[in-house]
C-alpha cells in the first residue's frame, strides 16, 4: 500500500524583484507627447524649447535650494528613493499572506517552537525579525512596541525624503521666472534691432517653461509615488505584524486568513497554481488548519 503523500515543507516567499512601473513611463511619455504635440500642432518648432543655458539654469539652481534646505543625510536617501519611481519591487499581498498562513498552521499543529529554523530563513528582514522574537518568547506587547515603533520611523523617514522633491517642484518654477528675467536683461542690451528683441523675449521666458514643467511633471508626480509606495510598505509591515500576533496568540489559522484578507482588498488569495498537484498541500493545511487544537 502506498504511503500518504506529505504536505511540502513551507518555502519562504523570494523577493519580488523589481519591474519596470509602467504608469511612471507611460505616464512621462504622454505627458511630453501632449506638450510637444500641441506645440508643432500650433506651428511652433522643438528647436524653440530646447536651449541649455535654460535647462541648466533651472535644473542647477533648483538642486541648489534642495541641498541648502534639506540635511544631507535626507537628501541623500531620496536621492536613493527615486528608484522607486520608475521601477516596482512591490511584493504580493497574496504570496505574503499564504506565507504566513503556512507559518501559522505548523505553529498550530507542532508548536511555536517548531518554526525556529524556518524563521532563520526568511528573506524578508521585518517578517524574520517578528517571527524569531515570537519563537524566542518575547511578551506579544513587547513584540508590537517593537515593531510599531520600526513602521513608524520608516514612515517618518519616506515623509522626509518624500519632501526633497516636494522642495524641488516648489523651487524649479521660481529659478525658472529668475531665468527668464535673466534672459530678458539681456534682450534689453539690444533694444536697437527689434528683430532680435521678440527673438530674446521668446528665449527668455523658456526657463519659466522648464521651470514649471519639470515641478509638475516630474518633482512633484515623484514625491507623491514614494509616498504611495512607503504607504505600500507600511500596510505589508502591517500584515505582518498581525499575522505574527495572530500565531502568537494561538489563533486559527483560518481567522488569521480572514483578517489578513483585509489588506488584499477583502479578495481571498488565489491558489490556483500551474499543476494540479501543487493544490494538494494547501489542501492538507487547511485541514490542519480546521483541526482542533
């Protein structure tokens, strides 16, 4: 007679890696399609928006008001945060859920105890820490002191590196009216030759151009996407920190299951995989997890 299949051995969730963010490319590119599209339409020329000394002007002057007003420390970690902007490494709620889920119905069944190895190989850095400190017998209070105190300070830290380009969007347009005034100083060298005043008015006012374009195009649309993502990120803690309280305090899993659903929108986590025969341990542990205790 055959022997009972086992269920697999609960495998930590990898990291997600990182993807291109689609609505930040697609987002610049329709973006700039519309400015230099209603600009040829209106029989104007590229040639009549790309100047340097402009560009330079406004992008120069505005890094500079960014580093005199923001500590290095900061300016440093936002600098480093607009990677996110572009690309997305965002794990899944659903992945992360079943991963605790797992956690929580060996907890159940063998024992606290029983995690200790596994929780030595978790990937992620917060879920191993809240883990280890349930397996080691920390009081669950002092695990949630612990651990709303890092979500907090993490939250604090995105707010203010967020704001380094809430301060650039808010400078760039101001450098860029310096810049024009700058440009119209020297249309006024050459007020004989009335050919090359309406050429010089309309050089000036470029850097206005640049200077609101890149805060509302780019400053600004960036440091409201590191704040979506730090948002992300604090809801992930979150999840963890009640998946982990749940099994700290012996709950079923299938509770578990049910509070954590909140944080994927209240839809229950597919489980469908490629083959059939991977259904077959979360099958086994849902009937752990309905096994009384």
């Amino acid at each position: 007679m055959a022997e009972p299949e086992k269920p697999a051995e609960q495998k930590p969730v990898k990291k997600a890696a990182a993807k291109p963010d689609l609505a930040t490319i697609v987002g610049l590119v329709v973006a700039m399609g519309g400015i230099i599209g209603g600009l040829l339409l209106d029989g104007g020329k590229i040639t009549d928006i790309s100047q340097f000394t402009a560009a330079m002007i406004v992008l120069g002057g505005t890094a500079g008001a960014v580093m005199v007003s923001t500590p290095l420390k900061v300016l440093k970690g936002g600098v480093g945060r607009l990677v996110s902007v572009f690309l997305d490494s965002t794990p899944r709620l659903d992945e992360l859920i079943e991963e605790v889920i797992g956690y929580a119905t060996k907890a159940r069944k063998n024992g606290l105890v029983s995690l200790e190895q596994q929780a030595m190989e978790i990937q992620d850095p917060f879920l191993r820490k809240a883990l280890t400190l349930a397996v080691d017998g920390t009081d669950l209070q002092e695990i949630r002191r612990m651990l709303e105190l890092e979500i907090g300070l993490e939250e604090q830290h995105a707010e203010a590196e967020a704001k380094v380009f809430e301060c650039a969007g808010g400078y760039a347009p101001t450098v860029g009216i310096i810049g024009a005034v700058m440009g119209l100083i020297q249309v006024m060298k050459n007020l004989a030759n009335i050919d090359e005043v309406g050429h010089g008015i309309a050089t000036a006012f470029v850097a206005t151009v640049y200077g609101v374009a890149t805060a509302n195009l780019f400053f600004l649309p960036a440091a409201a996407k590191i704040k979506a993502r730090a948002h992300a990120e604090t809801q992930r803690k979150e999840l963890i920190l009640e998946g982990v309280s749940g099994i700290v305090e012996g709950m079923n899993p299938k509770l578990i299951r049910a509070k954590l659903e909140a944080y994927s929108g209240g839809h229950p986590p597919n489980q469908k995989t490629k083959k059939g025969k991977d259904a077959k341990p979360a099958e086994g542990a849902e009937a752990a997890a309905s096994a009384p205790a």
